[in-house]
C-alpha cells in the first residue's frame, strides 16, 4: 500500500513537471489567444478540452494495452511513434499559420488613414470603429486544430512509469494514479496558459498588431522544433 500512495505522489509531481517543462503545453495557447483576440473563458475551455484529450488518449492507450496483454516496449514504442507524428503536426501547423501571419502583415501593411481633418463630417471616427483584426476571432478552425493535435500527443511518462506499476497493485491503484495524472497535468496547463494569456493582456500591441500572427506562426514553430529536434 506504500508503494502506490508514493506512485499517487509521484503522478501528481509528474503531471505538474513534464507540462511545465514542456512549453509545447502552453506556448500556443497563449500566442493563439493573444493573435485571435480571444476572451479569457474561451482560451481556458479550449485549453481545457484540449488537455483532457492529451491526457486521455495515453490513458485509453495504456489501459486498453493492458487489457489485450501488450507488453510494455510495444506500448513505449507506440508512444514515441505518436510523439514524434504530433511533432510534425505542430511543426506543419507551425509553418502554415506563419504563412498566414506573412499574408496578415502584407494586408494589413496596405491599410492607410487620411488624417481626421481631411475626412467629411459624417464619416470621421468611423476609421476608428473595430476592425477585422480587432475583433474576437470566432472561427471554429483553429481550435479543432488544436484539440486534434493535443489528442495525438502523448504522455510519455504516464504509460511505463505509472500505469503499469500501479496496476501491479490493483485496478483502482491504476485509475487513481490516472486520474491524478490527468488533473494535475491538465490544471498546470490551464494555469500556465491563464497567467500567460492575462500576462499578455497588459502589454500593448497597438503599433505592432500586424505583426501577430507572424510572432505567433514563429513561435509555434519554435514550440514544435523543441519536440522534434531538442527532445523537449
């Protein structure tokens, strides 16, 4: 029975430690809300949603190999697989919003305003109304990316170091020790993501908005080259 209150221990440390130092965990969250102009509540559910099928998809995984009789290194392999697929579809995804952040920034760039004095009476102040880049972005396209992206990341850690020797205890050991898992990765990522999206917020970006979308494609991508080539 001590054994498995130090594997509960271990899984809530593990869930804390191995979010936070991976900034693939947050880094876009925060960089996506900022660009897209998201509200608080809509950047933690969709950070929420996401973090329960990160976790999820590796506890599914570990679960239904231990039910089939899978042995450990079949699963471990499964999981690199999937570490190194969700690498690339960071990175891919990377690379297409930094496209979308060059072609933002060229729009963008062409926009010019008459100075107020110049303009007729009924429309000055209407240069002044929101604009497109503005406004909350309600597109329901990058979110789905998101999510989809977190439900192929695994956790690597979870599998052989938990899951398998919680379940040489018992059944509830196993799930427990998911379940802790679970919480503690997902909670470190919501308050990740909610101190740097409020972090952001009190920084002014009105001189550089056009910029946005490039700095967030950019560092998405950085996010991405640290799984793919520096093991983060």
């Amino acid at each position: 029975m001590k054994e498995l209150y130090l594997l509960f221990v271990s899984a809530g440390s593990l869930g804390f430690l191995h979010t936070i130092l991976g900034p693939d965990h947050y880094l876009p969250f925060i960089v996506l809300s900022k660009a897209r102009r998201w509200s608080s509540n809509k950047t933690m559910w969709i950070t929420f949603i996401s973090g329960v099928g990160h976790v999820g998809s590796s506890i599914l995984i570990g679960m239904i190999g231990i039910a089939l009789g899978i042995s450990l290194n079949k699963l471990e392999y499964l999981e690199a697989f999937r570490g190194e697929i969700v690498g690339w579809m960071l990175f891919a995804f990377g690379i297409l919003y930094t496209f979308y952040g060059i072609y933002k920034y060229l729009k963008n760039s062409s926009h010019f305003h008459l100075p107020n004095y110049l303009l007729p009476k009924k429309i000055r102040g209407l240069q002044h109304l929101p604009t497109e880049e503005q406004k909350e972005d309600n597109t329901k396209l990058t979110p789905w990316i998101l999510f989809l992206i977190f439900v192929f990341g695994p956790c690597e850690v979870l599998i052989p170091i938990l899951i398998f020797p919680a379940y040489e205890s018992s059944t509830f050991g196993m799930i427990t020790v998911a379940l802790i898992f679970g919480i503690a990765t997902v909670l470190t990522m919501m308050l990740a993501v909610y101190l740097g999206h409020k972090g952001t917020s009190l920084i002014k970006f009105k001189k550089h908005e056009k910029y946005l979308h490039l700095f967030a494609g950019i560092l998405i991508l950085i996010s991405a080259s640290g799984i793919l080539f520096w093991g983060l």
